[in-house]
C-alpha cells in the first residue's frame, strides 16, 4: 500500500510518496524534487520545470527541468542564466578551462591567435638532414591547436644560393612539427593530421606548406619544433647541397600562425 504524508512547515508543503520526497509539490517526479513556485501539476509542462530542482534515482541532477540526463543538467529559456561561476576569476570573453588532471576549473583570457617568430639564423645543414630545427617553435598550452604553416625553400651552392636547377632536377621537401627530449628530435605524437610540411624545390626556390593539427592533451604547456625530414630527389639533384637559412627570417615569405582550434 502506498502511503502520503502533507506536511506544512512554514508555508512549504512536504510530501513523501512511495520514497519519493517533494518539497511545495504534491508530484514529486524524482527522489527529491523541489517545486520553488510551488506551480507544479500532475503533468508538467516546461514552464512549470523552469524553477524546479530535483534529483532522480539514479543519482542525475536537474536544476529547470525534470527529465535531467547528465549528472548536472541545468536547462534555462534565458541565455546567460543558467550557470554563473564567480571565483575572482571571472570576467568579460575569458573561457571556462581546467587548471589540474582532477578537474578543477577557473576563467581564463581566450587563447589568442599565436605567430610563430624566428628563432636563431636559419638552418644551412645538408639538405638530406633528418629531424633537424630549423629554428621555429612554438609554446602550445592544453588543447587543441591548427598550425599553418609556410616555409620558402631555397638551397646554398658553392658559396651563395642555388642558381643551377631546372624544371628536371629537384626534391620534394618535407618538414614536421616535433617534440624535443634534450637530445634529439622526433615527429610529435600530439599530432592529430597534416604534420608532413612539403613542396617541391625547382629551378631556385620553392614552397613547403601545410595545416597541421596538434593536440596537446597534457595539462601543461609544451614547446613543439619545426624540423627537417629528408626530401626525395629526382633527376640527379646533388644530395650533398645545403639549406640556404632555411626558417631564417630573411625570408618575409616563411609566415607559421597558430590559431586555437576548441
């Protein structure tokens, strides 16, 4: 046999049904329901669930509705009124972002649009290198990041760049954002797509290109490498040649721009 009890305590009616409790409600639609304009009816419509709390059997959470599906579900049919952190952190276009592994979070400033300057005076080593820095890098924090990335190409001769190419002797050339251990360099695993930077070098000059895609999944901040990969040549290109400073920042050309991507 099912039982309810009404109890009135200071203008608020209490009322148990079946293990069911509500609060100025006589339908309690959860474990614990609270009606706060005590306007609830026996079918609820969404006006009457805008002022409700309540919290369903299986430990879900809803806070203006009565069907939540998450373990905090709060619903509001006016923008900018369901939620409000107010830490001494807050403030106008800052992001809601987590500060350790367990989830902690605070308002922080969005992350900007980032251009990735030069770093030294360009790489001049062999053009065949592998995994070598070509003096660009950038500081990425937790996220997801799109790095475009444009790199002119050109190669030393003798003493002075490269003018004896043609239209049949050349390399494609690749490059790759990196990670750095202390020693040596490697493709970056936080690399979701697009981390073979190429184009192809003909006649005197060239231009790799690429969108790269890093997501440092850290909760930390990590410096990634652009980085050499060796080329393939065809029609006899003499290997042994150098970069002319390539990353260098003589060429006004070579632009890396890194724009958030979540």
């Amino acid at each position: 046999m099912n039982y309810k009890w009404f109890i009135l305590i200071s203008g608020f009616t209490f009322v148990s049904l079946s293990g069911q409790v509500g609060i100025n409600t006589q339908f309690p639609q959860g474990t614990f329901h609270v009606d706060g304009n005590s306007d609830n009816a026996a079918n609820q419509t969404t006006s009457m669930q805008n002022n409700d709390f309540l919290i369903k059997s299986d430990g879900k959470v809803g806070m203006g509705t009565d069907d939540p599906t998450a373990k905090l579900h709060i619903k509001s049919e006016n923008i900018g009124n369901a939620f409000r952190l107010a830490d001494g952190t807050e403030g106008d276009g800052k992001l809601l972002s987590t500060i350790n592994l367990n989830g902690d979070v605070i308002w922080k400033n969005r992350t900007l649009t980032k251009t990735v300057l030069e770093d030294g005076n360009g790489f001049s080593g062999p053009v065949n290198t592998n995994l070598a820095y070509v003096s660009r890098k950038v500081t990425l924090e937790p996220g997801k990041w799109i790095i475009k990335t444009n790199l002119v190409l050109s190669v030393k001769g003798t003493s002075s760049e490269y003018t004896d190419g043609s239209v049949n002797k050349g390399f494609y050339a690749r490059f790759c954002w990196a990670d750095y251990n202390g020693t040596s360099y490697s493709s970056s695993t936080d690399a979701l797509s697009g981390n073979i930077i190429s184009g192809l070098f003909v006649l005197r000059y060239g231009v790799a290109t690429g969108l790269t895609i890093i997501n440092n999944s850290s909760a930390i901040s990590k410096t990634y490498y652009l980085t050499t990969l060796v080329p393939t040549f065809w029609g006899g290109f003499d290997q042994t040649l150098s970069w002319y400073n390539i990353g260098a920042g003589l060429w006004n050309e070579t632009s890396i721009i890194v724009l958030p991507a979540n």
